[in-house]
C-alpha cells in the first residue's frame, strides 16, 4: 500500500458545475477524513467516516457539499453548483482508531479551481 | 472554536536553529502536532507531544510544551535547505479531528 491517494490532482470547473473527487484510504485504515485548506491557511476539518459512517460534519461542510464511504473503502466528496469561494486544496486523511498521529497520514490533496 | 496561531514567516541561514512557535486555546488536547507540508504535497506528522511532557526530542527536533501558557514551539537544530516548508501545529481535541494554526513558512538561507 503506498498511501492515501487523492484523485483528480487537478481540476479547474466553471461556476455552478458540479465536481466530485475521490479519495482511496490506506487499505487497513478505517477512519477517513476530509479537510480543505485555502491559501495561506492551516488545513481546515470537514468531516471523518469510521467504516461507511459518517460521524461528524463540519459547519463548513454545506448543503452543496456531500460525502460518501458507501463500503467503508474509498470516499468520494462532491461539490454542487460550485462557487469561486470553493476554489481550496481539498485534502483526505485516514487513520486507525486511537490516539491521533498513530497511522494519521494525509493524501497530497485535489486542487479544485472555480473560474 | 479553537484557535492556533502561528507567527507567519521565519527566515534563518543554514546550519543555524530554526523555532517556530504556537499559541492554542483548548487545554483539553491529549496531544499537540506539528505537521511538515512541502509545495505541491501533503502533510507530513513530523513529531508529538503528549500533553502531560515539557519536552520531547527526536533527531534533530525538539519540542517543548508550556501547558500554562498555551504555546508550543519546535526547534530544529542545523536547520538545511531540505526543511524549507511550511510548519503547521495542530491540536486535537476530541480527538477526531486536527485544528491546524495557519502555518509558518520557514525559509533557509544557503
């Protein structure tokens, strides 16, 4: 296993479109965790999985944005009707359960840009 | 919500000591991070502290806690071009989720 994975690396979308991203855990990991960092700011906590449930939401997390973990595997985040406000670094994380930092690791994240 | 606030930008010549400081608010953080992100790539868990230590050191690393007054710091000694990045410091919480500061970016001086 070589780590989380994140696709797209990229994507560029015009305004009100909707995107979806995935994100592959790492196989053994059944905590999954959605983060999106803007600019010049410290990564930012949308909401985790343990297996296929969702346990926690973000306030930042609104009603355009949806996450899934349908087999407690891989999840996907989708944006709807994008706004250039949604423009981030979207990064994944999964983990084992216990104390954080025992197995956190990150995926190098999906660039979303909104023209 | 909880706040982590970091000193934005840090500038040393190789081969000196480099320390990037924290302040966080919530006191109830079993332990405290520090993350390293590099351009164009994810966040790396450099080290931890549990939160009842003053001090942990790891290679070239050290950290030190003051839980009175809410600041954290990292020092790394003969800082080289290699550690160029960001800096980030997080807590935890509730232990489900990481609230990072807003990141240092230290750059070194050849």
């Amino acid at each position: 296993d070589t780590g989380v994975s994140q696709n797209p690396r990229h994507k560029i979308t015009k305004r009100g479109q909707n995107v979806t991203f995935r994100c592959d855990p790492i196989s053994e990991h059944n905590r999954l965790y959605w983060y999106r960092q803007t600019l010049g700011q410290g990564p930012e906590f949308l909401t985790y999985f343990q297996n296929e449930a969702q346990l926690e939401k973000s306030r930042l997390l609104s009603d355009r944005f949806s996450a899934e973990r349908p087999k407690g595997s891989f999840s996907t985040l989708e944006i709807q009707r994008t706004e250039q406000g949604d423009s981030a670094m979207y990064l994944c994380a999964s983990s084992l359960p216990g104390p954080l930092g025992y197995g956190y690791t990150f995926g190098s994240g999906t660039r979303l840009t909104v023209v | 919500g909880e706040d982590v606030e970091q000193s934005l930008f840090l500038s040393v010549r190789e081969g000196d000591s480099s320390v990037i400081n924290c302040t966080y608010t919530d006191s109830s953080s079993t332990y405290l991070y520090w993350y390293k992100q590099e351009p164009g790539a994810g966040l790396q868990l450099l080290t931890y502290i549990f939160s009842n230590m003053d001090m942990k050191q790891d290679q070239r690393l050290t950290v030190l806690l003051n839980k009175k007054d809410k600041h954290l710091s990292l020092r790394i000694a003969d800082t080289q071009t290699g550690d160029s990045a960001i800096y980030f410091c997080a807590e935890s919480p509730t232990g489900n989720q990481f609230y990072f500061g807003t990141g240092t970016s230290l750059t070194v001086i050849p």
